[in-house]
DNA sequence: CTGAAAGCGCTAACAC
DNA sequence: GTGTTAGCGCTTTCAG
C-alpha cells in the first residue's frame, strides 16, 4: 500500500516538507497549520502568526496539488500555439511571441499560472489534453488556421476555449481578433492614397484571417475602380523565407507592380530585402505594407507602414472572454480596432 | 466532510468525468481501469481496449494532479522570465521571446509541461514558489540580471535551477550561457579588421553578460595597441528605446566614433535608426555590430552584423542540464560557442 | 479556538 | 485477471 517515495527521475528531491512537518514543528494540528496559512478567521492570531514565520522560515509552501484536489479548483490555463507538422516549425514568428508574451502578463495580473504546449496543427483536438486531465480550467489558443472544423468540435463538446482569429460562419468558439476587413482595407486605401495602382497581396488566403485581409484589399480596390487581378494574390507562408518566395514567384509572373500588401511585418521585412536585392527601391519603386506592427517595424529601415494589431489588448480580451466562459457566461467574439501607422516604406 | 462541488469562479465545469465512471460504464473496477489506461500487463486485452475505447470516446483522460499526488511524480517544469519592477517591462525583447519558444520546444520534446511565470527581478526568491509548492520539479530562468546573490540562495536551498547567463565567482547554481567574452572580442576583432578604431560600446555593464562582452571588446582593442576609453562606454537599457537614448548620449558626449558595438540587436537595430536620423550613414559612416542574430536582424537594412547566440540550441541544454540537477547529478555551468555574422552592417 | 477524521481522484500492494 | 482497500497532502465538518 506504501506509496513509493521516490518514482523515476521525474520525481521530487527526499523528504520534502510538507504540512505534517509543519504542524509538528510548532506544536499543531495540520487542520490548524492549514487554517492559519489560509488565513482563516478561526485561527488564534498569535498562533497564526507562529506558523505563519515558521513557514516562511523553512520556505514551505501549500502544495497546489494536493490543495487543488481537495478543493476541485485549479487557476492554470492553457496556452496553445500550434506548429505545422510538415515543417515541424519552430515557435519563430514574432508576432505569436509577442502575443505569448502579452497573455504572460495578462495571466499574471489575473493570479492564474500559464502552461504553454505547443500542438500538431493537424491534430489540434490533442489541444484538449490539458483540459481532459484537469491540468487546465480553459484554453487559449494563438493561431486558428484551418482547423474551423476541429474547433467548432472541442466547443461542441464544452471545452472552454477562447481562439485569436476571426469569427467564421456556424462558428461555436469565441474568437478574439482584429478587424482583418478593415485592417485590409486600411492598408490598401492608404496606398491607393499615395498614388499607386498595382497593388500586390501577399499572403495565404487559404487562413481565414488572410482571407479577410485579402477581401478588404479587394474591397478597397474596387471603390476605386481598380479590380482587382487574380495574378496579383502571391500565396505565401508565414515562414522568415516567405518574403523571399514570393518576390520570386512575382518576377516569374512578370508583375508590374508599385505595391506590395504583406500579410505580416515578417513577410514585408523580408521582402523589402529581396526587392533591394533585385535594385528596387522601397518606397519610389515599390511601396510596402505589413500587417501586426511587431516593436521592430518601426525600426526597420524604411520604417515600416503597417496596419497594427493590438497585442496587450488582445492578451487581456482573450483572457476576460475565456474566464467568463469558464463561469459559464456567454462569451461572443470579438473584434479588435486595427489601425494604420504611416512609416518610411509607403512613404509618397 | 463532503467536499464542495464547486468552489469558485475557477472552479472545473460540473460533472467532470472520472474514473469510477468509466469503470462503472465497463462494469469493472477503477482499479482494473487505472491499469487498463496505464497498459499495465496486468490486465486482459479485450478488457483493456474495451477500456481504452470508452475512454476515448467519452474524451476521458486520467486526472493528472490526482495520479501525480498519487505517484509523487510531476512532469512540469518552470520557466521564468524576471521583469523590472521599475518600469513593469512587458515581455518583448525577441531574444528573450525567441528563447521562450526554443525552451518550449525543447520541453515538449522531451515530454515536460512548460509553466511560465513572471516574476519581480528584485523578489527573485519568489522564483521558487512554483517549485516549493510542488507545482514544478525544477526552474529554468531567463536572465541572470544583477541577482546574482538571490540566486545563489536559492541553489543552497537545493531548488533545482538553472540559470541562462554567466558563470560568475562563488557561484552555487548551473548557468548557461554564450560566451560572452569571446562574443565581444569576435565583434570587435571584426570592427578593428574593416579599419575601425573609435569604436563605442552600447550597454548596461552593470549586467554580468554585458561586462563579460565589455570585457572582450576591451582585450581586442588592447591586443591592436587600442586603449578602451571610458567615454566610449555607453550605458543603456534593453528596452526597445535603448538606442535612441544611447545615440543620444553619444551625441552629448561629443563622441566621434566610427563604429559601434551594440550588446544585442534590437540595440543594435533602433540605434541604426537613431544615426539614420542624425544623417549618418551605416555603414560608411559608422559601423554596427549587434548581439543575439534575431531573426530580424538577416532582414532589417542593412542586415546586421551581430554576434549569434544558438538560441535552439541554448533551449536544449538548459532543459537538459536541469533535468541532470533534478536526478542529482552534477551538471557544471556551459558556455555555448558564439560566432560572428557577417553583413552588411559594418561593410567595409 | 483546536483536533480528529473523512475524502478529493488516483494507484498498487495484497487477496482471491 | 480482477477487486478491495489504504493513502498521496490537503481542507473542512463536526465534536469538544
């Protein structure tokens, strides 16, 4: 019957002390070593206030999980940033870092711990483990993706998850994301604005938050009267050589173009290089735009004009809508305002 | 004695499910469940993936803070990023993220949870409440700072950690970390070659990591019969306005120096921009070497000189060697190989 | 105000 | 092969 003390590399040092020893040392009961650290009222101040230093002194700390068993409480979420499995790609963008960041310090303010695990993309219901097993309350997932469908599953089922991207039709997750129509159409517009006509789109519209971007661009386009040509959508990943492949695929379509839109600020870096490589000059030749206003656009040189995203809202949104979730309020998604900022590289 | 259903808003939903369910609904005992889902060879195989495919299909996973209270086990491991109290820094330096991401996918790998937490750089002790109250087995810290002493008191405590940064004298906890001295004499080596000789150094040498790479760009300089002078020595934070501030001061100072050595790249990078706007041109006029190769830096303008930290690499070791302390053998401070990029940056 | 004892969900002797 | 049962570290009712 005897629980072993010590199970495989993964277990805790020896003796570690716990409320027993505690309980001993100053002459008590575990029941009152227990209500002194959780500063019940029903506690001898005197007595609490021994325990309490003799706690500190000896660095002892109520164990979480034994506490969270008896009590069927947990303050943990879940953080997910999905990877595609067929580049087995590393957590890079610094956009989804930032993010990470944000929600590190949203969670924080809030008192609950965060447990970053990163899933196949391809089998985004494994995102539900760390509920499953009770690890977590809720899940915040950075990255929508394609995987609608598997999202609208783990919401069916009652998983409380709260996903930053864009609301979608017959969608049962809460999304929190930015305006991506807007975001679009605000870039666009602006290099309409500075005289340019031969707008390039940059990005994979097959995300639905690309999608978005591309339809506000498109939108943008025709109130001008510009329709807008199929050859100029350059599908490209997220990946640091995105920039690369696309001004390639461009000088293989032989587009002439004065623009560019790219559908995030690593994209337009990135591309902004391989146009100077080929002697192009940003902005005379060709004008760019990014999309999330990662803390470097501004420093990039040109400066970077792109359409910012809200991060630090964004981590405190998510967080508020998948706590009302978890009390079971009604949590309906969001949309974030998107704003243009004017820099260097769309300059007139 | 009944324990409450549901404590509080951060309570899990109602009836979660558990193992007396599905032994009830597979008509056996918990006991032949727990050995069912274990794959203990105790049990029938016919009985065990009838098991397992209840199991599945009710989206039932063992609870893991009960078996982990059972088993005296945990597989989490913590992760903390300091902040500054003074400024309540938000997490956004890329190099810092960028490791995060690494340590994430090092963890994963090896089948560890990855809990993040922020923590006040002057209350670093607090670091270890995780660990003291049985949250985590162990501690990963980002960024040594200037508490050198809480750390070391956290070591003689035996809380497994450790540290990224440098190997400093009577030091009781594991670090890893670049080598710095060699990182800045690799920097500054490069800048003396392309003809180089009033070379100022950007950074805060109040910070271990920052006088070690002080400590080799000074060497370089004495090695070509180049005295250091203090006035070339610029301190300045890592926050993203450290360059202008620096720029700044080098502006006050009177300093006419042909290149810089900036200790990490998003320095490096808003410097450039600063001197951009003072009318200097990089790199004729100054050249710039960073720190860290962010994956920006290939791709800002002109792509940066720097000096690059094997972040994929660091996030390995630093869960491999916590794991060596956790199973009680010795695991000796490492410093990793840096090596110099060069771009165009300081061009010659 | 304090202590004894039950039980949170799970696992592993020990019996059969 | 499977069930019974004790107990991981904690909180809380109930009795004093």
């Amino acid at each position: 019957m005897s629980v072993p003390r010590k199970k495989d590399a993964a277990a805790g040092p020896p003796g570690r002390l716990q409320m027993a020893d505690i309980a001993r040392l100053a002459g008590v009961s575990t029941a009152t070593v227990s209500r002194a650290l959780n500063r019940s009222p029903l506690v001898n101040d005197e007595t609490r206030i021994r325990i309490e230093e003799l706690a500190r002194s000896l660095n002892y700390s109520i164990n979480v999980g034994a506490q969270n068993l008896r009590l069927q409480q947990n303050r943990t979420i879940g953080v997910i940033v999905p990877y595609d499995s067929a580049t087995r790609q590393h957590l890079s963008d610094p956009f989804f870092l930032s993010m990470l960041g944000s929600l590190a310090d949203a969670l924080t303010d809030q008192g609950f711990d965060m447990l970053v695990s990163r899933v196949d993309a391809e089998q985004l219901d494994a995102a539900a483990k760390p509920f499953d097993s009770g690890r977590v309350i809720g899940i915040i997932l950075i990255g929508q993706w394609r995987h609608h469908d598997q999202l609208n599953q783990l919401a069916a089922r009652n998983v409380p998850i709260v996903v930053w991207g864009v609301q979608l039709p017959r969608q049962l997750y809460c999304t929190i994301g930015g305006d991506n129509v807007a975001g679009g159409r605000l870039a666009t517009e602006h290099l309409i604005a500075g005289g340019r006509r031969h707008i390039a789109f940059f990005g994979d519209v097959r995300l639905p938050e690309v999608a978005q971007r591309y339809e506000g661009y498109a939108m943008a386009l025709a109130q001008h009267g510009l329709a807008p040509a199929p050859e100029f959508q350059i599908s490209t990943s997220f990946l640091p050589q995105g920039g690369t492949e696309a001004v390639q695929e461009m000088t293989r379509r032989g587009l002439d173009c004065d623009a560019i839109f790219a559908c995030s600020d690593l994209l337009a870096i990135t591309s902004i290089h391989a146009l100077r490589e080929r002697g192009l000059r940003i902005p005379q030749d060709i004008a760019v735009v990014g999309y999330d206003d990662i803390e470097l656009a501004a420093y990039c040189d040109p400066p970077l004009t792109t359409v910012r995203q809200p991060i630090q809202a964004a981590g405190h949104r998510l967080v508020a809508a998948l706590l009302a979730l978890i009390e079971g309020q009604p949590s309906p998604s969001q949309q974030l305002d998107t704003e243009l900022v004017c820099r260097a590289s769309s300059a007139v």
